[in-house]
C-alpha cells in the first residue's frame, strides 16, 4: 500500500489562506473574519494570532522567505492540528494527481516496484502501458534510473525520478545474469487493478484487487463473467494490501455478489445515518472466500465485511486497519484543494469499524520469515495456501482430504482471466487537470458523499515496500 498524505479538514482556513495568497496580516485576517461570521471566537482568535506573528517574523527574520513553502506549511500545520490522518490540503499539483489516480488514468510508466537489495524489484508491468512496450518484464531489477544508482540515491528518491520523468529516460536492468538498458517514454493510458487467473487445481477463480478506482467494478466484472463461463468451482477475492478508493466501484462490485438489500450507510456530522446504496436481487452462487491483512483498509474493507454480512463469504487472514470514514474533495480558484472527511459509512448488518478494524473468520498469518509482502509467491503465500485448502472442503473437491495446499499451488498452473494490475509503489507523474473555477466541492471529479462518485479513501496502512502513489 502507499504512503499516504495526512488529510484533515477546515474549510474556513482553506478559504482564508486562499484570498491571503501567502502572508497572512492582521488586517487581512479581522476584513476575511468580518465576512464570515460563522467563525468561532477561538478561531479568530488564532487567525489573529498568526497575523501577529507573521507581522514579527516579516519585520525581523535574517532569512529569505520561500513564500510557497510558508502558505504550504500553514496549511498543513493547520490539517495537522485536526488530527484527523485522512484529511489533507492539496497543491494544485497533488489535486491533479489525484483526481487522475481516482479516475483510473495514470501518466506514468506502468511499472509496480519494491525495494530489494539496493535494487527495485518489478513485480507487476500493465499491459500497454509504456514500460511494456520498452520490454520491462516481471522479476526485472531496476539498478540505475537515467544513470544514478539506486544503492546511491535510495529507493524512494530513484521512484520520484522515474516520477519526474516526462520524456525518454534509460532504466538499467538486470534480468538473471544479464544487464541490459531499457529505454522507457512516459505517456498516459489506462490503469488496471484487477489481476485474476483461475488455479487449475480446483478450477477456483482468483481475482486480486489492488484498489478501487472509478473503472475497477468494470474490470471486476469482466474477470467474473470470464470465470464464470469457465465453470469455476468457487472465487478467492484478494483485498491485501488494498487501501480503498473510490465508493462507486465498490459499491457496484458488491451488488453484483450479493442479494437485494442495503449495502452501506452514510453517518453525517450531526448522527443522521441513511442508507446510502442498495444493492438488487441479482447475485452470484458460488463459494466465495476473502483474503485481508492489516494493510486492507476503507472500501477493501466494506467489500469484505459486505460479503461476510450477506453470508457470502468467509474471511481469511488478519485483523484489517479500520477505516471506516468518507473523504471528499473540494476545490478552489487557484487549482489547490482538500480532502476532507465528511461522514462515516457502515456496512450492511456490521458495526462501524473505523479505528477498531474487522476480525477475520479464519486467522492465518503469514510466515513469519517473511518481510516483503511483495515477494511472496503463490509457494510461499500461507495465507492464499489456506483458502485455496477451505475451498477444497467448501466445493468437495477429490483431493481435499489428503492434498497438501503448498503441493497444490505448486503444481497448479494458472490461466489468465483479465489483465493484471499494480499495488505498492506506482511510477506516477501526474498529468494536467483543470482546476475548478470557484471554491466548491469537486463534484465533477469525485462528488459529494451523496455521489456515486463520492470516494471512501485510503488509509495510511503502510506497505512493507516504500509506496509512492497516492490513491
């Protein structure tokens, strides 16, 4: 999962700092709070004060003032101080990006990596995306990004180069025992997040979302009706490592599972709670089991509960991160915005879960030798070994009794359903967006809480890879 910006909420200094520009003085702030008597005296209070203080450090700092740095960190500080690690200010940089991540575009090169010995281990490549078509394959070392060493400028800052990146750049690669150059040109396609293939031992389904953007129920959708003409014997749905994302993808995806009946409901502010979506009479018999860890959070988490509500499915894993709020975007004039948490939303039959986290049926850890969840195959995979043994007994499959599960992957091979997809650090450079021309919630974009585009979020669970993409 990615590294998450802190997100927090106040729309009054978000309006404040973006008439102020940069500095803020006291008689910029008594003319804004003059015109906006819903502030608290507190609150004006602390405008005032930060007037003050801006007036003395004007006046009397040695230092040269980065005046974009100084309204950043206002605002940040400002969100901080909420305490609320889901809300955030956003420059109109990080508010493009975003909005392009949610809407299932990337502008990258469509390369998932994490870090390995010095190195950055390719473990997914997108079809059509362009690091395919330079050859970057799975199972490549990325040792050096347009000459600079990764062992010398660290992972993190060798995935903002790649990041950075908006013409041909070369990639040095090991592949094996060879080294090799890949040269790579960034360009925007379509992002997947769905990778599904059918393990031929038991003919079950196996479908891993990575997050939800607005196209995932699409792709979903897709790679069940494919498994399903396939006679698959039962699905194993993967949410590890799933930091949530948009609610209209998820949304659509659990009413395709289960019954008519509710499927999630909002809790505003003032404790309202309605029922926000349903889902149809419509639904998929088959055995279905879910795979979740500490890292699954937000719509990763309604889609497990979900299912588990309706008696669809059985969850296998850990305890996951418990976020169980709602985040929209709100814009202004000058292309910056926030993310801020609005509402709760519940599952169907299930308590909230913000901050407490869903227990699964079946806890299975992985095995304790492993650090990199984004190295585990399906040999070393104890968790995945474990579901794939209880569909065995779910489905009465012949070899369930004495088959051993990790002989079971070993020799099943897979055949590919749908394309796959990404996850831990995603090589984005965000593309430009139009900001919106006047302070107001970006309904266009993602919507408010009521919109079918409204987003659940992501966590700040962290991956054990240094992810970089935000979603």
């Amino acid at each position: 999962m990615n590294k998450k910006i802190s997100l927090g909420a106040a729309i009054a200094l978000v309006v404040f700092v973006a008439a102020a520009a940069v500095f803020i003085t006291m008689g910029v702030s008594s003319q804004l709070f003059a015109n906006h008597s819903d502030v608290s005296p507190d609150r004006a209070a602390i405008m005032t004060k930060l007037g003050e203080i801006d007036a003395v450090v004007s006046n009397n700092y040695v230092g040269e003032i980065n005046e974009e740095a100084l309204s950043k960190g206002i605002m940040d500080g400002f969100f901080t101080g909420l305490g609320d690690p889901h809300s955030c200010y956003l420059t109109p940089e990080e508010y493009n990006e975003t909005v392009l991540d949610r809407s299932g575009k990337s502008s990258d090169i469509g390369a998932y990596v994490t870090d390995y010995n010095g190195g950055m281990y390719v473990y997914f490549v997108m079809n059509n995306s362009p690091a395919s078509d330079a050859g970057l394959e799975k199972g490549d070392i990325i040792t050096a990004v347009a000459g600079a060493e990764v062992k010398d400028s660290g992972f993190d800052a060798a995935v903002s180069s790649i990041k950075s990146m908006s013409s041909t750049f070369d990639l040095t690669v090991t592949r094996g025992q060879e080294t090799m150059t890949v040269n790579v040109t960034p360009g925007e396609f379509k992002t997947t997040t769905i990778e599904a293939k059918i393990l031929e031992l038991g003919n079950i389904g196996y479908i891993r979302i990575y997050n939800f953007v607005d196209s995932t129920d699409e792709q979903f959708s897709d790679a069940v009706e494919t498994m399903l003409r396939q006679n698959v014997s039962g699905f194993i749905f993967d949410v590890r490592h799933n930091g949530g994302g948009t609610l209209s993808s998820v949304v659509n995806m659990i009413d395709k599972l289960c019954p008519a009946g509710p499927i999630m409901y909002k809790v505003d502010k003032d404790g309202t709670t309605t029922v926000l979506h349903k889902s149809d009479s419509n639904e998929i018999e088959k055995p279905m089991l879910v795979l979740m860890d500490d890292t699954t959070a937000s719509a990763a988490e309604l889609f497990a509960c979900a299912l588990r509500d309706y008696e669809k499915a059985e969850l296998i894993g850990t305890k996951t991160y418990g976020k169980g709020s709602m985040q929209d975007l709100f814009a202004f004039k000058d292309g910056s915005a926030i993310n801020l948490t609005t509402s709760l939303f519940n599952p169907p039959y299930s308590p909230n879960f913000n901050g407490v986290g869903i227990l699964p049926d079946y806890e299975v850890p992985l095995s304790s030798g492993i650090t990199n969840f984004f190295l585990v195959n399906e040999e070393t995979d104890t968790q995945l070994q474990f579901a794939v043994q209880k569909m065995f007994e779910v489905t009465g499959y012949a070899d369930s009794v004495n088959a051993d599960p990790e002989d079971q992957l070993s020799q099943a091979g897979s055949s590919e359903a749908s394309a796959e997809n990404s996850a831990s650090s995603q090589l984005s450079s965000a593309s430009s967006q139009s900001s919106s021309a006047s302070t107001q919630t970006a309904s266009s974009e993602v919507g408010s809480e009521s919109s079918a585009n409204s987003r659940t979020g992501s966590s700040d669970a962290q991956t054990s890879s240094s992810a970089v993409s935000r979603q």
